[in-house]
C-alpha cells in the first residue's frame, strides 16, 4: 500500500510536491463517521482515496503522468539503450530544464515500509536510493550517485540484502534503474518492488492483462455481472470465447493513456451480453453495446480485481464519460474494500462534502505565476470548519484552485464583434 509520493520538476511541476496517504489527526464528528474511508496498517490509519481538484490547465493531470512515467521507468528501463531519452520534460522555466527531476515514494510491501527514490534527467539516471524497515528501524539497501567517480565501486554502496550486488551494477547503464535491471537478474527484494509496481500498482482502469477475461470463473462473472446491476444496467448474463490465446498486458499509452481496451481485446475474445428483456437474445458485446455499457465493463473488470486485491488505482478525470452516480459508486467500491486505496483527478464539485471525504482526502491543484503547479490539501485549512459549504466555498474560490473567467457581456460582445 501507497504511504507517501514526492515529486519535482516534472511536466508543469517545479519544487516538490507531497501526496501523503498517512491519515491526519482529525477527530472531528464528520471524520468519525467516515471510519470506512481509512485502514489501519502497522498501527497507522492510511487513506483509501486522494481526489484532487483544480482549474483547467493547473497540473492535476501532471501529477497522475508523473507517477505513471515514474513507475513505468522501474519495469521498463532495463530495455533502455544508448539512445533512448526519457519521454517526459522537465519544468520549462528559470533553468529547471538542465535540472534533474525526483521521485520519491513511501510504501508497504509485505508488511514492511520502503523508501525507494531515483533523480534524473531526459538522458541518465543521476541518484537512485533503497531503504526498508525491517525491524522498525530504517536500513539501507543499496544507494547510486552516478556523479560520485567512474567506478560502479565508487557509484554504488550496498549492504547484505541483495545478493552479490556489484554483478547487477556492473550490468547497469545509466539509462537503466538499478532495481529495473536487478529484478531482470533474478535477485529477490528487486523482483518483490518490481511486481509491487508492475501488478500492484494499477496506472489506468484498462492496465490489466488479456489472460485474466480468459480465465474469469462463473464466480468472477457473477460477481461482474452483479456489479453491472448495481450501476443499474440489465444485463443479465456474459459469456466469453476465446478466440486466440495471449498472456499479454494491456498498457495503454503511459503518456495519454489513449489507447481503447476493446481494440485490443477483440482480436483475442468473443464477448456476448444478454439482458433481462429477452435473455435468449445475444448481443455483440463490442459492437453493440453503448459506449458507455463496454466502458462500464472493462471498469469493473478491473476495479473489482483491484479492490478485492488490495491493489492501487490512478485515475486522471475519473468522470470522463461517467454519471456522477457511477462516479460515487466507485469510491464507495473502494470504501467497501479492505486496503485498496485510489488516487484521481476530478472537476465533479459534487464530492468537496465532508460528510464524504475526510479534510486530508481532498487536495487542491493551482497555477503559480511563472506557470509552476502548487499542490496542497484542504486540510492546510485550519480556520475552514467541517460546518461550512466546501462545494460553494470552492466555486468561490476559497482555495484559488478555480479558473478565473472574465465573461462579461461587455467583453463576450467585443470577443464576438471582433473590438
């Protein structure tokens, strides 16, 4: 489970941004009540879901392409060659382009937190740290300076936990993440955080593999089609062919997260739906289906997987295409699970409810004036009470994470006449 993401110099990110899932002290009645919106783990209350609001244009969705890149960077920069440059940009302005960028993010594998963090740039890793706390107190791992000499011997401290770590350093380039190579070199703490970011650490509802609707049980599809029925759809009944076996994931571009699950799953299965108006009637499941029953679908393929597994979600505009009751829907799913936790971007000002969200749960988004994205939570809000409207507090722009629009009928008038 996610504890804690940092990051800089990202996209329209400059300084560090905090994304803290360790939950805050707050002992108000609202937050009493919203018991089922946390979980305990070594005895810290952490979050089930972060949703963060912002105008247009402020970088929520930069954060969420930051994080997906980050991690995308563990499980695939072993691949990496002499060409390849980094598919991000670094801040544009005051020089941060010839800075490195950071990540950093705190979790729990296994029942023991980690520390794990790398800095680079569009063309080499800089830094690269590992730390754990197997018994409450931190160890390192291995840390990397790529600036220290022109030895790995010099790059590179390790301790006793991977075994016969200067064999994978020596494989490292400086394209590559030493935890990336050391997973593909079969060494075992390296292969456990690459399955946590690989299998755990779900970057979209369409990044799952093709072999898991190949292998859905008649207990997965009841639960499925239970699913449907509680977002209120009637279909009664799915059945699935394969029509070529795969074992491959579906990963959608990391960068727009464009690509369209069905396009990929057609050429692989045969999905036909059935509805309680005629049950004996079938439907092609991908052709005649709306767009938002298939969308629907593929969403609770996944989200019941996630949930029910305790796995992590992110999710830029989780209302796309999506009615607000399907919308609460899902952080109800979520709120229902155990340890699976959810982080997501939205414009819906329906959800800013604290008798929904806990304070520390909501997070705001705004443009700084040389253009930079400032992250910071509602509860940084000491003075704003759980009795007040959060919905129109917002509108107004209390937290100044609202577009300022100057629509005047005098200005609209001149736009359209061209003054």
């Amino acid at each position: 489970m996610m504890l804690e993401i940092r990051l800089s110099n990202f996209f329209s990110i400059k300084d560090e941004i905090v994304l803290d899932f360790r939950a805050a002290n707050i002992k108000s009645a609202n937050a009493k009540a919203l018991a089922n919106n946390v979980f305990e783990q070594n005895k810290v209350e952490i979050l089930k879901t972060l949703v963060i609001y912002g105008a247009n244009a402020s970088g929520k969705s930069n954060i969420i392409k930051a994080i997906r890149f980050c991690n995308a960077m563990i499980f695939e920069s072993h691949n990496h060659n002499e060409n390849t440059v980094c598919n991000f940009a670094p801040f544009k302005f005051e020089n941060y382009s010839n800075k490195p960028s950071s990540y950093f993010i705190r979790f729990i594998l296994n029942n023991i937190e980690y520390e794990y963090s790398f800095s680079l740039t569009r063309n080499q890793i800089i830094t690269e740290s590992l730390h754990y706390y197997p018994k409450g107190r931190i160890k390192e791992i291995f840390t990397r300076d790529e600036r220290r000499g022109k030895t790995k011997k010099e790059k590179y401290t390790f301790t006793d936990v991977i075994k016969r770590p200067l064999d994978v350093a020596e494989n490292t380039s400086d394209k590559t993440l030493y935890i990336s190579r050391a997973s593909q070199m079969d060494r075992e703490v390296a292969k456990e955080l690459f399955n946590y970011f690989n299998k755990t650490f779900i970057l979209n509802y369409l990044d799952f593999g093709i072999s898991s609707m190949e292998s859905i049980t008649n207990q997965n599809k009841q639960q499925l089609i239970e699913a449907l029925k509680i977002a209120d759809s009637d279909i009664e009944d799915i059945k699935i062919k394969v029509l070529k076996k795969s074992g491959k994931n579906i990963r959608a571009d990391l960068t727009n997260m464009t690509l369209k699950v069905e396009d990929v799953v057609q050429d692989h299965l045969q999905i036909k739906s059935f509805h309680k108006a005629n049950p004996e009637v079938a439907f092609d499941f991908l052709t005649e289906e709306s767009e938002g029953t298939i969308k629907l679908f593929f969403i609770m393929l996944s989200l019941l997987d996630i949930v029910k597994n305790n796995k992590i979600l992110l999710i830029d505009e989780i209302e796309e295409s999506l009615h607000p009751k399907i919308i609460e829907y899902i952080f109800n799913l979520f709120r229902a699970g155990e340890k699976a936790q959810l982080l997501c971007t939205t414009h819906n000002t329906k959800f800013l409810d604290l008798k929904k969200f806990r304070k520390d749960q909501i997070y705001f988004v705004d443009k700084g004036v040389n253009s930079s994205t400032d992250l910071y939570s509602l509860y940084d809000y000491n003075d704003f009470r759980d009795t007040m409207d959060l919905e129109k507090a917002y509108l107004q722009g209390r937290f100044d994470a609202v577009p300022i629009v100057s629509d005047s009928y005098e200005r609209l008038k001149g736009l359209l006449n061209n003054e």
